[in-house]
C-alpha cells in the first residue's frame, strides 16, 4: 500500500474548512459552464465552508459524511441526508473526488462505505441523488453503479442564478450497491 493511500472514516468537525476547499475545487473543475463564473471564481469557498462548518459543527444527524484522508491531505468525501424525501429516501447529497485523482477507483470506494453504514442505519429506504444533465462524467459514473434514471427535473443553482437540468437516479433497494 502506497503511503499515499487514503483512509476513508467519518467525518469530525475540524474537517470543514479541507472538506470545503476540496468541494469548492471540485466545482471549479467540473461544473464551469453550468454554475456562473461569478461564483466558481468568487464566493464558493466562502459559501461552501458556511454549509460544512454548520453541518459538521451541529453534529446533525441526518447527514452522514466520509472523508478519504491520505498524508498529503483530505482525496475525497462523501455525504448522504437521511429521510431527504418521503418517497426517495436517503438522498446521496455530495460526492467529491480531487480532480487529480478522478478514474482511480476512489468513488467507488467512497460510495461503498457510505452504503454500508446507510444499510445500517436506513436499510429500507430507497435511494436518490441528483445530478447535472451535462454532468456525462458523474452520470456514467451513477450508471455504472446501477442507477436507474427516473426523470428530469429543475435544480437550483447555489450561486442563485437559477436552476438547470438535473438527472434524478433512483436504486429502489441500495442492497444492490453493497456487493463484495
Ligand atoms: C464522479 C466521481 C465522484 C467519480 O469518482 P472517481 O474516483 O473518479 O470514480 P471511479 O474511479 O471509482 O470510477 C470511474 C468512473 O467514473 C466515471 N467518471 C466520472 N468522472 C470521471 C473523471 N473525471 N475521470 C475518470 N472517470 C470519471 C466514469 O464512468 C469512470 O468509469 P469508466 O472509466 O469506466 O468510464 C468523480 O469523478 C468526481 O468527483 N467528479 C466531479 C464531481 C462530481 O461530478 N460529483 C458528482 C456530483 S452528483
């Protein structure tokens, strides 16, 4: 194992501000084009670290958060809200790979640990997530794993610009992602 190799635990409050930075580069390098140049090159740290002090500070528990930390610095993250949707359920809110290491498997891995414990602790709820139309990236990467896209629908943008298409991928039964 190299010692670069990330180890994935949950997320601690002290984690904000790396997890905040990684999301805001993650925006720059994937959504430029969809979200305004106003925003990806001015207040995304800003607004991003304001939503992940208050989530990780709160302790709340609808959110599950999982960090990949490695010794050079936090590769990845990913976050589910419980009870998001009466019919959707548990809702796969974020998940973020540094870009310098997207296609190694790390989603992947992140999305696996995250499952296990939301099979623990919401085991009969169905799974959703949106994402961006023009995300092909992500979207491939939600197929592959078996999501079954359900529809079309209006997301707001963040910057408060408005809203685009998004994609709504549903796994009616998430057991279906906990393969060995
Ligand atoms: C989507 C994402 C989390 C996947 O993580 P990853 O570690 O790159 O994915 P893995 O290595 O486990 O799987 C690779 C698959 O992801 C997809 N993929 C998405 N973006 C990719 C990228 N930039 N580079 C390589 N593969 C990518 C492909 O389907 C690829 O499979 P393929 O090579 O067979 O086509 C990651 O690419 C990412 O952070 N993207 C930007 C942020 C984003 O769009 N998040 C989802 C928001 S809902």
């Amino acid at each position: 194992m190299s010692h670069l190799e990330p180890i994935l635990r949950p997320a601690r409050e002290s984690d904000a501000d790396a997890i905040a930075q990684l999301h805001a580069r993650s925006w720059r390098a994937s959504n430029r084009g969809i979200m305004s140049d106003t925003y990806l090159d001015g207040p995304v740290f800003e607004e991003r670290h304001a939503v992940w002090r208050h989530r990780l500070a709160d302790g709340d528990p609808r959110f599950l958060t999982f960090v990949a930390e490695a010794r050079d610095g936090l590769h990845g993250f990913i976050c589910f809200e419980l009870d998001a949707d009466p019919v959707w359920g548990t809702r796969l809110d974020n998940l973020h790979v540094d870009p310098r290491l997207c296609g190694r498997g790390l989603g992947d891995a992140l999305m696996r640990v995250g499952i296990a414990r939301v099979l623990e602790v919401a085991p009969d709820k169905a799974l959703h997530l949106l994402v961006f139309e023009a995300s092909a990236g992500a979207r491939r990467f939600y197929e592959r794993l078996g999501g079954h896209a359900e529809s079309c629908v209006p997301e707001s943008l963040p910057d408060g610009t408005g809203s685009v298409p998004a994609i709504r991928y549903v796994w009616p039964a998430p057991v279906t992602l906990a393969k060995p």
